[in-house]
C-alpha cells in the first residue's frame, strides 16, 4: 500500500482542526541536503542479528546482558515490571477543535527517518506491541515490522529531541520538542545521547538525545498517551502530541501553539489509539530493561485467521 504524508490524503476537514501561524516558516527537521539517499527497507525488525537473545535462546545459551548507556545514575524501566502484552496498529485522530480520523501509522519512514507515513485502512499499517501493567506506568513501545536501515535498527518508537530545539524541557512556555522515530531502548528516565533512525539518515549523524520508554496505555480508551521526561527527572505536564501537516512527521512538545508560533509550521494535535491488529503469532525477545518478551496476542477484540502485512 502506498503511504503518504497526511498532507496528501486530501481530508477536507484537516485545516479545521489545524493549529496555525502567520509566522514565517522554519522546519523542525534538519536541512535535506544533509540527508542520505536511504531507501525504506521492507525487512522486519525483528530480525536475528537484532534480537540475538531470540537465537540464543534456541540455542540453549545464556542470554546476553543488556547494555547500559550514559554516565548517570538512571531509574529503572517501569516497562520491566511484567504486565498485560498488547499488540495493535495506532490509529491517528485529531483532538481538536473536533475529533477527525486520518487513518493508521505506515510501516515506513518518512524521508528523515521519522514516524510520520499514514495510510487510511489498517491492513499493513505499522503493528507495536507493549506490556503495560497500569494507566500510569511508562513503557516501551516496539515496532514489530518497521524498517531496517541497513545493518542497524531502531526497533523501539521513541522520541529525540530536535536539531532546531531550544533544550529538553517541555513546559507551556517553551517551544522545546521532540520527534518521534525509531530509537534503540533506553531505560525511563531525562534523554540520553543514543542512535536513532533520523541519524542513520543524516550525514554525519551520530547520536542524539533520545527518550524510548515515553508511553502510557489506557486500556478502558485504549489510548496510547505520550509521557515525556524532562531533565530535572520529572514527567513534563502537558506532553503533546501533534502532527506536522506540511512534512508529515509527529513530534512531541509541551505546547502545541507555542512551536507553531516560534517556527511558523502547521500543525495537529493528535492521539493515538489502540487498534486490534491481527493475530500474527509472532515470538518476539528483546534485550534491554523492559518491554515485550514471549509470543504477543493481538488486543482485545482480534479474531480470525492472519491477514497479510502480519
């Protein structure tokens, strides 16, 4: 299925629900010309040079410790403790001024590398899979058939903060944000320097500070609500989630209208919510400090035989 940014798919009611500007317009994403020609890989991410604990284990070998980056003290992962597995598509809805559905999150990345590609039916679209245990635990959240940039993959859907951002600190007065991308597991806690899809695709890129275990779940809405973590250790209040309409990217912030004025972008603010994805039956393992292990059910609701795009 062909994806597209959200500006393509000709919605007739997405300026109504649209937070603008006349502001002149800076990109939240860095300049193209330091883009790398990249192609969307149709591989999974649940591949075996990721996961070699899944191998070991069939192997009948130890398992691999995880490794720990930064050099400060960092709390656990909330998304270890052992919880309800959940496995779903993320159906994108504005939340404002009126609730309007603009489909599923696709299985690709955008051009930068970021999460951002929709497609208006759920067949293909990007399948996660998490563990929560409350509405109020922070958790990873897994992208179980995303892509592969070459040799290295980001399998967890986390957050960096931006080129063009003025700190990590989400507050109403700032215009400080993150986007979201594939990102390697971190444990919960402010961003630490780590790898990420949109540096895999930007010459010279590296590292950037990154956030993974950013997510909460209601299971009463089957809301997927972002958590942001600011450097002081604190959960940021608000964090939202918004969508950049011209470049087709989401991004999280502590105020929505506070970025579209500083940069002069178009935005939505959006939710994510839960959608029973098929039941493919996969058996995913991971390393790390938390997240999904063992053979993840579909969510609530999921019947019938796997469709295609598990």
């Amino acid at each position: 299925m062909r994806l597209v940014p959200l500006s393509l798919l000709g919605l007739a009611a997405l300026t109504a629900a649209s937070v603008t500007t006349t502001t002149p317009r800076r990109s939240l994403n860095p300049d193209e010309s330091v883009l790398k020609a990249v192609a969307n890989s149709s591989e999974s991410h649940l591949a075996d040079h990721v996961y070699t604990n899944a191998r070991r284990l069939a192997l009948g070998l130890p398992l691999i410790k995880p490794r720990r980056r930064g050099t400060f003290a960092r709390s656990p992962s909330t998304s270890a403790t052992p919880g309800t597995p959940m496995t779903c598509n993320l159906r994108v809805t504005s939340t404002s001024p009126a609730a309007t559905q603009y489909g599923y999150i696709g299985a690709a990345y955008n051009g930068h590398g970021e999460w951002g590609m929709l497609q208006p039916t759920q067949s293909g679209a990007l399948q996660v899979s998490f563990s929560y245990s409350s509405a109020t635990s922070q958790m990873d959240i897994l992208a179980v058939n995303g892509p592969v940039d070459g040799t290295i993959s980001y399998p967890y859907f986390g957050a960096i903060v931006g080129a063009t951002a003025l700190g990590a600190d989400f507050s109403p007065d700032s215009s400080a944000f993150a986007l979201l991308v594939g990102v390697q597991q971190e444990p919960a806690g402010p961003t630490v320097a780590g790898r990420n899809s949109l540096a895999a695709r930007t010459i010279g890129g590296t590292v950037n500070p990154l956030e993974s275990a950013i997510w909460t779940y209601d299971p009463v809405t089957q809301e997927v609500v972002p958590s942001w973590i600011n450097t002081n250790g604190a959960a940021a209040s608000p964090t939202e989630l918004a969508y950049d309409i011209t470049d087709g990217f989401f991004f999280l912030t502590g105020s929505v209208s506070k970025v579209v004025g500083d940069f002069g972008i178009q935005a939505d603010r959006v939710k994510f919510t839960c959608v029973a994805a098929p039941l493919c039956g996969r058996a995913i393992t991971v390393t790390g400090t938390g997240g999904p292990t063992g053979t993840l059910p579909s969510a609530p609701g999921a019947t019938g035989a796997p469709e295609s795009g598990c």
